[in-house]
C-alpha cells in the first residue's frame, strides 16, 4: 500500500507539472510517451526536493506532506491552467526527415524493439546482480548520503563530514534524497529503491529521445535515435548502477528537447509558453543532481543570451525564473550544509596548471582516445558510426540549419569546454581522474548528440513528407 | 532532383540505414553476451555480508557521533572502510585512531592492522573488533 502511494504520488506530481506546463491535451501516442517520460523524471525531482525540505525544516508526515503538495499541484492544474487552444500543432510537426522503404521500416522497427528488450533484460539483471549498484560511487556516495538522511533525523549533516574520504559532501541531493524518500514511505531502506530508480531513468531517457524525435522528425529517425541509445552498452551499464549520471543525462535532455519543441511550435506561429518554463525546471533539477548540472546551466544561458531577438531575451527571462528556486535550493545547500568540493580547494595550486601546456595535451589525447572508444560498442564505436552515417545519408546540398540547431550545439560544446578546464584544474592525479570519470562525463551529454545529430538531418526534398505512424 | 541523382540518394540512405542497423544489434547482441545467463545470476552480495557483519557492532556503538576505523591497506582496505561507513551510518567512520572508540576489520590476509595505543573492548566475529582509546582527544 506504501508502495503504491509512493509510486502514484511521486509520478502524479511529476504529470501534473507537465501539464500544468504544456496546456494542449496530448493526441498522439509520441506526444503522451514525451510526456510520460517527463513526468517520472520531473516527478522524481520533486519527490527529492520535498524530502528535503521536510529533512531540512524537520516536518514530521512525509506522506501527509505529500498528500498537500499533490492537492495543491491538482488545484493549481485545474485553476490556473489555461485550456488548450492551440489546433492539431504535433499533427503539423510529425513529419518524416528520412523517408525509407516500407520493408526497411519493418526492419528498423524490429531492430529497435529487439534492442530494446536487450536493454531492458540487460539492466533488470545487472540490477538484480549488483543490489547495491556497480562500483564504489553508489554505497560511498549517493546511497551514503540517503542513509544519512534517513537515518540522521537531525542529525542528517553528520553525513556531510570531511572526515568521510572521497564522498564529495558537495554532491548535490536529488538522488540520494529521492531515494530517503521512498525509503521513508516504505518504513524501511532497501536496495530495490536506488535499483529502480536507476532503471527508471534510463528508459524514460531512451523515451524521451525517442518520443521527442518521432515529434520533430518523424518515427525513422526516432526509432534509429533509440536504437543508437539502447545499444550503447555503457548506457544501460551506468543506467542500472545506481550513479547519477544517466539521471543527469535525462535532464540534459529534457532542457533541450523542450526548447526545439517550443521552437518547433513558434515556427508554426504557436505558442506554448509553458514549455520554456518546463526547460527551466528540467535545468533546476540537472543542477541538483550533480556540479556538472550547473555548467550546463550556464552554457545554455550563454548560448541563449547570444540570440539578440525579443523572443530570446523572454526565453531566457522564463529559463532563469524557472531555475531561480533551484539555485537557490542549491546555492544554500553549499553555503550551509557542503565543504567546498575537492577541485576548487587548493587555489593557488591552480595557477601552474592552467600554464603547463602538458595537461592540455594530455587531455586532448584522452578527448580523443574515449571518443573512439566511448560507449563500449562493439565492432564500430557509436561515435564513429553517426559520422558515418551522416556522410552516406547527407546529402551536400542542404538547408541551413536553424539558430537553435545551432545554440543547442553551443550549449554541449561550452559545456565539453568546461569538463576540459575542470581537468586542467584538477587537484586529482590526471591520469587518475581521466581514467575513472571522463567516460561517465561523455555519457552524460550522449542522449543529447544523439537527439540533436538526428534533427542536423534535414528533411530529404527540403520538404516535410507525411509520417508513416 | 534529376531522377539518376534521387535514385543514388535513396540506395545511399538504405545502405547507411542498414549498416547503422546492424552495427547497432551486434552491439545489443554482444550485450546480451555480456549480461550471461539468466539462470546463472551470481548476485553480489558483499552489501549484504557486510551489514550482517557490522550488525553485532552497531548495537554496542552510540547513534550518533564520530568513531575512529582501522582496517588494511591498499584498494581492499578501501573498500572494506567504505562498506563499514555504510553499515554503520549515521555514525561517522573515520580512518583514524584518534577517537576514543575505534572500529578494527582484521581480514584473514597479513598485515593486520596497527592497532598500537589501543586496548580491545569486545570482539564480534568476523573480524570486526571495537578497541578503545583512552589518549584520544
């Protein structure tokens, strides 16, 4: 019974803001998967931020916080929600960007139900196998840390210590606290919690890529975007052992997908509003995830700070209202409860680092060693398989592609940029810390390549062709 | 378009779509592979190991607070501190003597642990012991 009330209320929140943020009634099946595969990563989200906050403010009844957060949201959903006006908009967009043969299409849709069910058979026993996730980071950090919040009472800060090694206090708290969460409604921990919630942010990512390219591009492209995503074995790996950068990945994600949607919906002379503001949490949330949320945040604010049209300065207004709750969640979290991470501890060590030209040429080498060998792919490496790809499919002469086309490779550039300059700094052994994160801090920005890689394809004639579906 | 050029982009696009296919299902196959028998699923049960062995411990230590850990060096060590940390949250386990109790995991490998200045309290088993410190801060 606990169970259930955990499950319904965490992803009934996380509907209700979906659509309480996207006012059109969902009519395609790609449009209610999309929205389906928000709202368990947004509702998860919440679900943290309210365990949080009632650790933090030391509120007793979880469950009858969560019964008013949940009103609430349903008040505000059918009072404040303005009724959908927009015409059939998805109708307008679904589209076909690689038109294929219908035998072909039957093929890759095998191919992509097949993959699928690997992924998932893959991921349940390698969850079943590794209860307690694969790897150190999951019961040394992010299960640690949900045990101090479920068995600290008060106390919960003790578990932020510098006196516990390597287990980066300054780690922000979405999953761990998520994770207390459960454990809480359920009365008791179990391994089950962070196994499932692993699981279920990998597949809401290969459904949220999918979904979103069905929309923008049309079902070829979806289906060849999720395959590429649930056969990269990396993915699912990392997906199921319990470490938080596949739930980052999904909020990448999630930010970008909704703004080439709410473009998508501009270009047709539509207007959602609320989709900007869905990024914004999206963005709040990969930032209380992990640090490396906050870069991202900054290179999506940059690259749309760059666009000098009305609509751009409302677009980023509308980001950083959205994101400004977060920010502040998070910038308290640092102030009162974390130490200064590790990296930006000795500053005056970091000065002869940015100027020996070695570290860069080390990096740069390791850049270019796990791009090839990214993803532990096998024969072709996925990276080398879309460039590819790209080269057979593409032809040259092409239509431009679109300024947020472009912002959205922006923001994943700043951001390599920025995991570049974290590594030059870095008070870790180089070699060391290259070894053991730089695969992860890739794996993070891959759902995104994939899905921005698909929608570089333009439409074949120029023109859009009705879709298959 | 001219026809001669649709016909030769419409082969490129099949034949990049079946490569890209089927570069895609040998890496889901290999995966497969990977993953190994369901029958055969060898679950890791270090976890679980570890809390029934720092159970007995648990009970004696206050709930909250700082104790002092020594266990053995090297990559196995670090481990064994971690899932100690673990098993015994919400305390704090610090690798150090410094502190009027400390937790010590003997494994059965040499060397054992550097337990000088200490003085045993009670032995659980399994080799996780509790000593004491009575020069700590």
């Amino acid at each position: 019974m606990a169970l259930a009330w955990a499950v319904i209320s965490c992803l009934a929140s996380g509907y209700l803001i979906v659509a309480f943020g996207w006012s059109r009634e969902p009519k395609l099946p790609d449009e209610k998967l999309l929205r389906a595969s928000l709202s368990i990563g947004l509702g998860i989200g919440v679900f943290s931020v309210i365990y949080f906050l009632v650790n933090e403010y030391r509120l007793s009844h979880v469950l009858a916080i969560d019964l008013v957060v949940l009103v609430l949201l349903v008040a505000a959903f059918f009072t404040l929600r303005r009724p959908g006006s927009t015409p059939a908009a998805f109708e307008i967009l679904a589209s076909e960007s690689i038109a294929l043969p219908p035998w072909l299409h039957r093929v890759l849709s095998g191919s992509f139900l097949f993959a699928l069910i690997v992924a998932l058979y893959s991921a349940i026993l390698r969850s079943i196998a590794h209860p307690d996730g694969e790897g150190w980071d999951a019961f040394a950090i992010w299960n640690l840390h949900a045990r101090y919040l479920f068995r600290g009472g008060e106390h919960w800060r003790d578990g932020f210590s510098p006196l516990i090694p390597w287990s980066h206090p300054d780690y922000p708290l979405l999953l761990p606290s998520a994770v207390a969460h459960f454990w809480s409604l359920l009365g008791r921990e179990t391994t089950a919690v962070p196994g499932v919630i692993g699981l279920a942010f990998t597949f809401s990512t290969i459904g949220l890529l999918f979904s979103s390219l069905a929309i923008l591009r049309g079902r070829n492209s979806a289906m060849l975007g999720g395959l590429a995503l649930a056969s990269t074995p990396f993915f699912v790996e990392q997906g199921s052992a319990q470490y938080a950068d596949v739930p980052l990945s999904f909020f990448f994600l999630a930010v970008i997908v909704l703004l080439h949607l709410n473009d998508a919906y501009l270009a047709e002379n539509l207007r959602v509003p609320g989709l900007v503001g869905l990024a914004g949490m999206a963005a709040g949330f990969a930032i209380w995830t992990k640090n490396e949320g906050m870069l991202f945040l900054c290179a999506c604010v940059i690259t749309q700070m760059t666009g000098r049209s009305r609509q751009s300065t409302r677009r980023v207004a509308t980001l950083l209202a959205a994101v400004a709750p977060f920010l502040f969640l998070v910038v308290w979290f640092k102030h009162s409860v974390a130490f200064p991470n590790e990296i930006f501890f000795n500053r005056p060590a970091m000065l002869p680092k940015i100027l020996d030209p070695s570290r860069y040429w080390v990096i740069v080498k390791w850049f270019g060693k796990d791009f090839l060998r990214f993803g532990e792919w096998w024969p072709v490496p996925g990276t080398v398989l879309l460039v590819l790809f790209y080269s057979l499919i593409v032809d040259k002469h092409r239509p431009q592609r679109g300024p947020t086309l472009r912002a959205s490779v922006w923001t994943l550039g700043l951001t390599l940029a920025g995991y570049f300059a974290i590594y030059v700094i870095t008070t870790y052994d180089l070699y060391w810390h290259l070894r053991f994160s730089l695969n992860r801090l890739f794996l993070q920005l891959w759902p995104c390549v994939i899905f921005l890689f698909f929608l570089a394809i333009p439409f074949e004639s120029g023109k859009k062709v009705p879709n298959q579906a | 378009m001219s026809e001669p050029h649709s016909n030769r982009q419409r082969a490129r696009t099949t034949t990049g779509v079946l490569l890209f296919t089927v570069c895609c299902l040998l890496s889901s196959l290999r995966m497969v592979y990977k993953t190994g028998n369901p029958l055969h699923i060898q679950v890791d049960d270090a976890g679980e190991l570890s809390e029934k062995r720092f159970a007995g411990l648990r009970t004696e230590l206050p709930n909250r607070g700082v104790v002092g850990y020594v266990g053995e060096s090297g990559n196995a060590g670090t481990e064994d501190y971690y899932r100690a940390q673990y098993a015994l949250a919400p305390l704090v386990v610090d690798r150090s003597k410094d502190h009027p109790l400390v937790v010590v995991s003997v494994s059965t490998l040499p060397p054992k642990p550097d337990t000088t200045g200490l003085e045993p309290v009670k032995n659980f088993g399994n080799g996780v012991l509790l000593f004491s410190n009575k020069g700590a801060k």
